[in-house]
C-alpha cells in the first residue's frame, strides 16, 4: 500500500506519556485535513482524532470491525486472536451474545442495588486516608476502591484485592517496552504472545478466575461469577470455557484500572483547581457534571482499535477494507469544535459529550454506571467531610499509550469542619 497522507506526529511511543498525554500533538492531528498515517512497526495506522469521526467509527461495528485484527494497536496472529479474544474483541452476532450474558448485572437499577457497598467501601478507605493525613492517594483509595467494589460483585474475596491490582499493574506494563517480570513468572508455561497484553500475569488471571469458578460450580452463590458459569440465556447459551476466563480477566481489569486512574486524576484535578471544589463544596447538586468532568479530564483509556472490512471514507479520506485505524479518545475528549474551552477543568460543565467510555455504538462501556456511581460517590463522602487535598509531590505515570495511568501520586488530605 503506498501512503500519500501527512504522517502523524509520534504519539505511540509509550515513554511520551510519563510526562502526560501529548496534547499538542493531538492538536495538529485534529486539525489536519483528513487522517493522517502513523507509521508502526507492524506497518502503521490511520489516527482518528476528531470526536466527530470517533464517533462514526464506534457506531458501525459492522464496516469497523472489533474482531477481525481486535482492539489492540499491535497486529497478532491468527492463533493469538483466537486465545486471546473476549467480548470487547468480537463482532455482532458473537459479541451481542456474549453482551447478553453479563449486561443485565450492569444495568443502571441493577447497579444501583451496589450503592450500600460502594459507599461503606469508599467511606473506610476516605476515613482511613483522613487519619493519617497524607499518602500515595493511588495506593491509598484510587487503587482499591474499585478493585473492591468490582470483587464484592464477582464474588471473590476481597483479601486478595492487593494480588489482583498487583496483576493488573503488570497487564498495563505489558502495553509499555519492558516488562518488570519473566515469562515464566507465575508458573506460566503459554507462549506470551497468546496472552493478552503479552503478560505472564494474565496466566496468572486466568488460572485465578478458574479456580473461583470451579469454586462457584460446585457450590453457587449469590454472586457474578456463579451467574458467568451458570450462565443460561433465554436459548439456553452457555459461555465456554475460554470465553469465562476471558470475561473474568477483562471485568476484572476493566473494573479497576480504568476507574482507578478516574479517581486519581480526579482527586489531582480537584488539588490544582481548588475554586472548582469549592463550587462542588457551596452547591452539591453540581457532582453529576463534575463526574463527567472528571471522567472527560481524565480519559483514562486512551485509544481503541478497529480494521474496516469494506471501501469507506472517513474524515476525508478513503480508507480500503482490512486497514488499521485508530480511535483515540484522547484526542476527541479534547475537541476544539466540541468542547469550550477544552483544556479548562470545568465541574459546572453543561455540554459534556465526552467519550471516556467509548465514542457509542455496541461496544460502549459496560461498567460506566458503576464506574460513575464510584466517583459520584467518592465526590459525595468527601464534600460531606468538607475535604481538601494538596498534592505533596508529582505523579508518577505509567509509560503507557494505551492506559492514562497514574502508579502514584502524594497527597495530603484535610477534613475541615
Ligand atoms: C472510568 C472507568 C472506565 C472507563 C473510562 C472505561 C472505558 C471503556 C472503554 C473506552 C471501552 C471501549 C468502548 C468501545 O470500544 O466502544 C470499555 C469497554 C468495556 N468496559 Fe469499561 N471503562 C471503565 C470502567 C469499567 C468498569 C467499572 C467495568 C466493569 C466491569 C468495565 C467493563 C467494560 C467491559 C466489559 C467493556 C467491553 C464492552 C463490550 O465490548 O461490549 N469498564 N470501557
């Protein structure tokens, strides 16, 4: 294929972002006449940045396919696609199957039923951070906070919260350049390019959830795990094996990285612009748009992955069936033509069209009413205690183009009466 589009700046060299996301970057990607190509070591991609066509893209599962190269930036091969699939990776009708299954846990009243749990998780965690004053604020409530939550609703037990953030800290790495562990580590024996995110630490997921849902077959629960291996939809479906522990590693990983990093780029966001707490403080109605503020802000999943399956234009440009492009949310969260004043954090923000949970279409996310129930929650306990937080040093990042990641950020916390 010979490219004749401008190519890209570099945004995919995961050491850009230990100093934030490259905002000016984006900029002149989204102000560029048509896509632009980024080259890759694989071959390269189109980088969709504007919201409009990260829109257009996430609506048509069908021309822009999930399952065919999957939604990772790299290029696997056919083996690797197959092990490595889940729901986030497949297409209608295998993905409306698999959706069915898990969706109605995560409906918004069915969430709701969580808000006792959450709030008691959150308050022990708050109430804690408060009584030693200052800390790692990731390692104090942005990490287990949803980890607990996401664990409480699987069934599993919440003492093992710590292994699992652990595991799911090496998964991220695994979208960066070097990995801290073996390919042997936890006695993983699989070829890691069958594993997702190329990580030992999957194996180590995936033996995990087996073991509880071997657990949860013999002895069901009241619980998500004993509804995944029950799992009967109204033909009768099951999941198979590789699709269970597929499912339990992406709930588990999307249940707690992703929101994690909300939380912690929430809480910086809310130490810097200390006049917008104080607005959430003077009038409390206004958490419901400081959490889409926050989730906007923080973006914390920066990019998805399609392959388009027939001729399309997009952008302006002509794209020919089987090529890469990229949706980055990134870039569409931060849109000039969408969003006042994009770089201003906002908490009163009325128009908010973000797409931190996905730009629509089949894939949107499935945990984003327990994901906003999480901060709205956590933005509630703390106006109630009249808290301010300080940054006592800087964030450390995770070198990731694919996660927004913070590892830890010092905060110190004042509960004012
Ligand atoms: C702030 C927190 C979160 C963010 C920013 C986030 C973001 C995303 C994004 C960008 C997608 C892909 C959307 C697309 O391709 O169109 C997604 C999908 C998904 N998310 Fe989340 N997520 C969050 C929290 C959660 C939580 C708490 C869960 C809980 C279990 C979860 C489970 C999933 C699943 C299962 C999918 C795949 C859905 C599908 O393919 O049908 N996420 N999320």
């Amino acid at each position: 294929m010979t490219i004749t589009a401008p190519t890209a700046p570099n945004i995919t060299e995961p050491s850009l972002y230990l100093d934030g996301i490259p905002h000016e970057r984006f900029a002149e990607i989204r102000n560029t006449d048509g896509l632009m190509w980024h080259d890759y070591h694989d071959g390269g991609f189109w980088v969709v940045g504007r919201h409009a066509d990260v829109k257009t893209v996430s609506k048509n599962g069908t021309v822009f396919s999930s399952a065919v190269g999957m939604t990772n930036l790299w290029d696997l091969e056919a083996d690797a696609i197959e092990a490595r699939r889940s729901l986030i990776d497949t297409d209608a009708p295998d993905h409306t199957r698999l959706r069915r299954l898990v969706a109605r846990a995560f409906t918004p009243k069915n969430i709701r039923l969580w808000e006792d749990t959450v709030r008691d998780i959150t308050v022990d965690l708050l109430e804690a951070f408060i009584a030693k004053g200052e800390g790692d604020w990731v390692e104090e409530v942005a990490a287990p906070l949803p980890i607990r939550v996401i664990l409480t609703m699987l069934g599993v037990p919440v003492e093992d919260a710590g292994y699992l953030v652990e595991l799911s800290n090496f998964l991220v790495e695994g979208t960066g350049e070097t990995q801290s562990i073996p390919a042997d580590a936890f006695g993983n024996t699989t070829d890691l390019r069958l594993l997702p995110f190329n990580s030992p630490a999957s194996h180590a997921l995936f033996e995990y959830g087996e073991k509880i849902g071997d657990l949860r077959r013999q002895n069901p629960q009241d619980d998500l795990v004993t509804s995944l291996v029950q799992a009967e939809a109204e033909d009768g479906d099951r999941l198979s094996g590789s699709e269970y522990r597929n499912l339990f590693h992406l709930l588990i990983f999307a249940g707690n990285e992703t929101t994690r990093t909300a939380l912690a780029h929430g809480a910086m966001a809310l130490a810097d612009h200390p006049d917008q707490w104080q607005r959430v403080l003077d009038d409390p109605a206004m958490i419901d748009s400081a959490v889409e503020e926050v989730l906007r802000w923080s973006t914390p999943v920066l990019h998805m992955r399609r392959t388009t399956t027939e001729r399309v234009e997009l952008g302006g440009t002509q794209l020919e069936a089987g090529e890469k492009v990229v949706i980055w949310y990134a870039s569409a969260n931060r849109d000039e033509t969408v969003f006042d004043d994009p770089f201003t954090f906002d908490v009163g923000r009325v128009d908010n069209p973000h797409f931190s949970f996905g730009g629509g279409g089949p894939h949107l996310c499935l945990g984003a009413f327990l994901a906003r129930l999480e901060i709205q929650i956590l933005l509630e306990e703390m106006a109630k205690r009249n808290i301010h937080l300080t940054r006592t040093g800087e964030p450390v990042r995770a070198p990731s183009n694919f996660v927004h990641g913070v590892l830890s950020v010092d905060m110190a916390v004042e509960a004012r009466s």
